[in-house]
C-alpha cells in the first residue's frame, strides 16, 4: 500500500473514532457527573502502567525487525499471553485496596471489569501489529472502527440505565472484545497461534525498553488524575480529565494515525537502506501545521466549544483546557520524533529520554496539583517546552539533518498557526469569550476556519498544499467533468 493510500485509511480511521468518541462523550457528559467521570478517571489512571507494560513493547518489535519468522511471532504471542493473564489477576487483586486508599467504592467493580480486558487483549495484539508491519491500514481502520463503534454504544447505554462510572468500563471492555473478535477475520492464515521462548530474549531486549518507555509515558499520563484524586477531590480529576479528554482529540484525530503510518514507513524504509530526513520533515510539517491550527483555534474558543459538547456544568475546565491547549502545542513535534527513533532502533534512546524527561514532568505537576488546576496546567506546560527541545536535538542528531531545517519547518507550521488565529481571535473580539450561542460560533470558526486554513496553505508554500490541492482538483474533476 502506498504511503498516500495509508495515510487516507488512517486518517478515516481516526475520524469516524472521533466522531463516535465526541458523540458518545457529549451524552455521558450529561449522563453522568464531574464525580461519576473523575472515579473512572483514577481507576483509569491506575491502571496507565499497566497498559503500558501489556504487550511489552513486542508489537513495535513486530513491526520494526528486519528478518520476522514463526519463532518470533510465537515468542511474542507467548509474551502478550502471559502477560494479560497475569495482569488480569494483579489488576483485580487491586480493586479493592484502591477503593479503600481513595474511599470510594464504585472504583472495585470498576476495576474489575477492567481486569477481564487485559485476558483478552492480546488475542488481537499480534493481527494488529501484523497489518501494521505490512501497512494494510484499511484493515486496522475496521477493526477499531468496529471496536469504537460498539464501545460506545455499550458505555452509552449503561450510562443511560444508570451505571455510572461502571459504564465507562463497561464500553472499554466491549470495545477490546470486539477488536479480538474482528481481528481473526483479517488474520493471516500462515500466522503461528502456538508459543515457543526460543527467541523470547530477542523480542525482550527491544520491547523491554519500548515498555520502559510506555511505563514513563504512563506515569506521566496518570499522575494528574492520581494526584489530583489524592490531594484534591475526584470532582477535580473529573475536571482534568474533560479538559485532557478535549485537547486529546487532535492526538485521536491526527498525531496518533500519521505515528502509526509513521513507524510503518520508516521502519520499512530503514529496513530496505534508504534516508528518512525527507519524510521525517514532511511528517513534521504535517504535524505541526495540524496540531497549532487546532491549538489556536481551542485556546480562543473553549468556552463555547465546551458549553455546546458537554454542557455549562464543565465550565471550570475552560481555564485548564487553555492552558492544556499550550502543553499539546508545545509537545505537537514529539510523536514524529519517537516514531522515527523508534524505526532506526533505537530503543535504548527513547528510554533513556523518555525517563528523565518523564521525572522532571511529574515532579512539576506533583507541585502544581498541591496548588491547584491552573498552578498544575502552568507546571505541564514548562515541562512541555522542554520535552520539544531535548527531542528536536536529540532527531536531528540521530537522522543527521542539524536543526537548522528542523527549525525552519516548525517555522513556516507557525506562521500557517498565527495566520488562522484571526478568524477565532476575531469572534471573541466581537461576541466575546463567553458567546450567548457558542454552536453558531463554531460553525463560522469550522467552515470559515477552513477555508482560511488552505488560503494560509497555499500563501506559505506549506508542503500540506502540496498534499492537499492535487486532491481538491481531482475531486473538481469527478464533480464538474466537463470543465
């Protein structure tokens, strides 16, 4: 599948997940309260590390190794079985101790059927990575798609009966059932099903540091909920949480479908001898342009955006979300950075930054979340300049580029940035922050924001409008064939 071809499917993939995602997440916010989301929320926040840990790095192993063989599937098979298995039976030992530690009994039955979901991940784990490896994204687009859709549906209609936070449980373990069972329909049938330990070191020495990595990005994920649960209140979790779920749609939508295609790419590129510079740029730019028009665009109008999606009784996280908005801008070149590190192997390199960065990180929003929300989204957004400058170095160093056209990319992704702000700049200059009908405000800021964004484009010369025109004049074709 070409590079162009992955992109679209994933790229569909992620939004028909977001459209479910912001449907599903407008009902429950009124279904459910601050509170009912903020248990969910420390459970989740819990349970980071031990997702991070599940599949112990042995799906990008899977996808990045040069010479794959039946001795390396089943070893890693052999791997994410175990595993599930015996974090099943931590995750459920735990539910109970947890709910005494923050008082709150609705957290063990929660965590409980948040334990079934670790049992039967890895019966998707190796399909999924397999169609990775091969770039067949249109597959990967129908199982999560599949999974998202029925997730939903059940988290939905559990919240509906009065489930409370049991329904976000309830819709995450439909979800990763669902994915398991769609899996075996695009699963290879030379794929291996049996186990073996003969290359189980191998597969340990990559994917124990890519898990090292994930358990620091955990850490750092669910420290805010932890903390903020501990020294604050769960009503402040759930508050958080809103806000991060919100400035994590462009990672659902964007960042996390180009990683994917990313990896993929560069792995194979790296396999077969060719330079990645070109196409870590070009991903670069694609990026960043994305990520700050978002950013911009949040940070002006997340009063209004918050009032039409979830309602006026989250009006508290508005503050927490613009600052939130910052730290996601500030860190929008990182994703490229790690796909690219983790395609050239190296493994040991992501582990070692990930965790310094990740002490500093947690230590600033330890310190802040003493303090509050906003002395918290201050502290994530000073760790957040930081991760992008130690990461940016340490690329250019590993792909051998020099900052210099780095920087100069990110440049002409902010100036595309700065050029889009007039539109929501203008709104609140006009109807102010506070608008009496904010979905008026984000239709004109949708369908204007736009139409400014490929003016911007083109004016820029931003390598997005060379993606994106061949495409509009292709479709004015199909449309008007006889001009």
């Amino acid at each position: 599948m070409s590079t162009r071809l992955a992109l679209l499917f994933s790229f569909l993939d992620r939004y028909s997940g977001l459209v479910l995602a912001v449907a599903s997440s407008m009902i429950i916010a009124r279904l459910l309260t601050p509170a009912d989301i903020g248990v969910f929320s420390v459970a989740s926040a819990l349970l980071l590390m031990a997702n991070a840990v599940r599949d112990m790095g042995a799906g990008q192993y899977l996808v990045q190794t040069k010479q794959l063989g039946d001795e390396q599937i089943k070893a890693v098979w052999t791997l994410q079985t175990g595993m599930g298995l015996a974090l099943g039976l931590l995750v459920a030992a735990l539910a109970v101790p947890a709910a005494h530690f923050y008082s709150e009994p609705r957290m063990t039955p929660v965590m409980l059927v948040m334990a079934v979901s670790f049992v039967v991940n890895p019966v998707g784990a190796i399909t999924y990575a397999m169609l990775m490896r091969h770039m067949r994204f249109q597959h990967v687009a129908i199982m999560r798609f599949s999974a998202s859709l029925v997730g939903a549906v059940v988290a939905v209609a559990t919240a509906y009966q009065g489930h409370g936070p049991l329904s976000l449980a309830l819709g995450a373990l439909a979800s990763t059932v669902t994915n398991a069972v769609a899996s075996q329909f695009f699963r290879a049938r030379e794929t291996p099903w049996g186990f073996s330990v003969a290359r189980l070191p191998e597969v340990l020495s990559f994917g124990g540091r890519i898990a090292g990595t994930q358990v620091v990005n955990s850490v750092l994920m669910a420290t805010p909920d932890f903390v903020l649960g501990k020294l604050q209140s769960v009503h402040a979790a759930g508050m958080y949480s809103r806000s991060n779920g919100l400035v994590s749609m462009f990672n659902r939508l964007v960042t996390d479908a180009v990683f994917n295609v990313a990896v993929a790419l560069f792995s194979e590129q790296n396999r077969s001898g060719k330079p990645v510079k070109a196409g870590m740029l070009r991903a670069l730019s694609y990026v960043t342009v994305l990520n700050w028009v978002f950013a911009v665009n949040l940070i002006c109008l997340a009063h209004p955006v918050t009032v039409a999606l979830y309602g006026h009784q989250w009006d508290e996280s508005v503050a927490l979300t613009r600052l939130l908005a910052v730290a996601g801008a500030l860190v929008a070149p990182v994703p490229i950075c790690i796909a690219i590190t983790t395609a050239l192997g190296r493994a040991d390199q992501i582990f070692r930054i990930s965790l310094l960065l990740g002490v500093l990180t947690a230590m600033a929003t330890l310190a802040g979340a003493s303090l509050g929300l906003l002395p918290m989204g201050l502290a994530i957004c000073a760790a957040s300049g930081v991760a992008c400058v130690v990461w940016l170095w340490l690329t250019s160093s590993l792909v051998g580029c020099g900052l210099k056209p780095m920087l100069h990319t990110l440049a002409r992704s902010a100036l595309v940035a700065g050029l889009c702000a007039t539109l929501p700049a203008v709104l609140v200059l006009t109807l102010g922050a506070q608008p009496a009908s904010p979905w008026i405000v984000l239709l004109i800021a949708t369908f204007g924001g736009l139409a400014l964004l490929l003016v911007a484009l083109v004016l820029t010369r931003h390598p997005l409008a060379h993606e994106i025109l061949p495409l509009l004049h292709r479709a004015q074709r199909r449309a008007l064939p006889w001009r």
